[in-house]
C-alpha cells in the first residue's frame, strides 16, 4: 500500500499569508476576523509567533480563538497589508530575497550642444598700479670689439697763390678743327634764265632720307566680274534615304470594374450522427487508512 507526505503547516517553513504584523493591543482590537486569519505579533508574551484564528465572528457577539504558532528560523510568509516578504532569523524582518548581479551600465547619452559664449564685459576703466622698479643689473663686462672710427677732420683753408711765372717762348699745339657751320637757306627761284653754265662736277651723294611715316592712298576697287552660267542639274539619287523612327505605343486601356455578382454557394455537408457515450465504470471501495508523523520531514504519512 503507497505512503503519502502531507505537509505539517505549523512547521513548515514557507508559511500561509498573514494580515499584517501587528501589535499584541492591536489585535486584542480587532472587531471582525475570519477563520485562518493570521497576524505575526511583534510584543507582549507572544512576541514574534504568528497569532491563528480558529473561529469567525466580531469582538461584539463572539470571543476570537488564537492559536500561537512558534517559529523557526529561516520561516518566509507574505505581508498582505506590506505587500512585503517577511522572512523570520530570530526575529522578523523584510525578507529581499538574494541581491541578483548588477546590471550593464547604459551608453553614455550623447554630449549637449556648447552654449553661447557671453558677451564681453565693458573694459575697465580703472588704470591698475604701477609695478615696482625693478633692481639694476650688474655692470657687463668690458667689450673687446673696437668701436667705430671718428668722422674725418674738415679740411683746412686754401694757401696764398704763388707769383706769376714769365712768359713762355714755347708755341704750344694747335687747336681742334672747329665745326662746319649750318647751311644758309635757299635762295628764291630766278625767274630770268641765265646762260647755261659748264657741267660742274657731280656733287656727292646726299645721304638716304628717313623713311616717310605717311601711308599713301589705297587704289581703287577693281569691278565686279560677270557671272558664271548655271551648271547642270545632277541626275537622281539612287540611295534610300533612312526609315522613319517608330511611333510611342499607344496608352493602355482602363481595367473593367469589378464584377457584382457573387458566385453561387456550395451545399453545406451534413452533420454526421454523434456516437453513443460509454458507461460510467463502478466507484472502487475506499481502503483503511492508517497515518503517522514524520519528525524528519514534519509531515504526516498516509498509508492507504
């Protein structure tokens, strides 16, 4: 026959509900509670045991029935009224459950644009104090580079001119052929001819005049020369000239509008027949039971 574990509630660890944790006065208080209401207390002669409510009713017409529940280290129950985990260690506390690993630190947000710059104060109009004197340096040593030499003396006043000699008897050179003076203006034409005179010698030639600057007249225009005859017409052209390009396709046409009329609808098959249901088989006979309590495992053990 197979052994079953139910679990002992009073002494396992992850326990029911509880209301809240309330005070020892608190809960003497209470003026409405319903069986299996439970309330970890936190003074008074029960302190830290969770208070269980044996019965229903109001403190005005029935007397509330507490059971006091002692617990055990590491025992978790949830706080309706805190919406918190509490976990028991001595005494009870929020339980947070185990701290998980610390998440990636998120991308640097973008950089925000450079604000404008201020404008620029109004120069002070205050001068600022003169800096002190600074000491004098040491004397240099001598230079060994000589300096530049003076300017030169002006020059001194001219003697006394000496005696003048005695004649010389010594001719000296003659002088440089002087220039050939201009040539005097021509004279006005005779109008008496004189008689013909010898054939004086040919004078020498003259030398080339510059060339002259002035442009001479441009010659008159030569006249037109008569037209040539018309030449003959040529004879007919025996290529092909090329082909004409093609003409653009014409547009298509408009797509006809959609039809109306719907298409019949096809029979609906029919429905097949719904087999028959089977019988319900016979409840079997309830076995003896037999339980005890397993201090290991704080359940209770079925055997059936």
């Amino acid at each position: 026959m197979p052994d079953y574990r139910i679990a002992t509630m009073d002494e396992f660890p992850f326990q029911h509900t509880v209301k809240d944790v309330n005070t020892q006065a608190a809960l003497e208080a209470l003026i409405l509670w319903t069986k299996g209401d439970r309330y970890i207390l936190t003074d008074g002669a029960n302190a830290t045991k969770i208070a269980y409510a044996n019965n229903s009713g109001s403190g005005t017409y029935v007397a509330v029935d507490w059971t006091y529940i002692t617990p055990a280290a590491g025992w978790i129950c949830w706080s309706d009224s805190a919406n918190e985990f509490y976990k028991f260690n001595g005494s009870w506390g929020l339980y947070f459950g185990a701290i998980g690993p610390t998440g990636a630190t998120g991308a640097t947000g973008a950089t925000g644009a450079t604000g404008a710059t201020g404008a620029t104060g109004a120069d002070s109009t205050v001068t600022g104090p003169t800096g002190a004197t600074g000491a004098t340096g040491a004397t240099g040593a001598d230079s060994t580079v000589t300096g530049p030499t003076g300017a030169t003396g002006a020059t001194g006043a001219t003697g006394a001119t000496g005696a003048t000699g005695a004649d010389s008897t010594v001719t000296g050179p003659t002088g440089a052929t002087g220039a050939t003076g201009a040539t005097g203006a021509t004279g006005a034409d005779s109008t008496v001819t004189g008689p013909t005179g010898a054939t004086g010698a040919t004078g020498a030639t003259g030398a080339t005049g510059a060339d002259s600057t002035v442009t001479g007249p441009t010659g008159a225009t030569g006249a037109t020369g008569a037209t040539g005859a018309t030449g003959a017409t040529g004879a007919d052209s025996t290529v092909t000239g090329p082909t004409g390009a093609t003409g653009a396709t014409g547009a298509t046409g408009a797509t006809g509008a959609d039809s109306t009329v719907t298409g019949p609808t096809g029979a609906t098959g029919a429905t097949g027949a719904t087999g028959a249901t089977g019988a319900t088989g016979a409840t079997g006979a309830t076995g003896p039971v037999n339980q005890t309590y397993d201090a290991a495992y704080k359940c209770i053990i079925i055997s059936l």
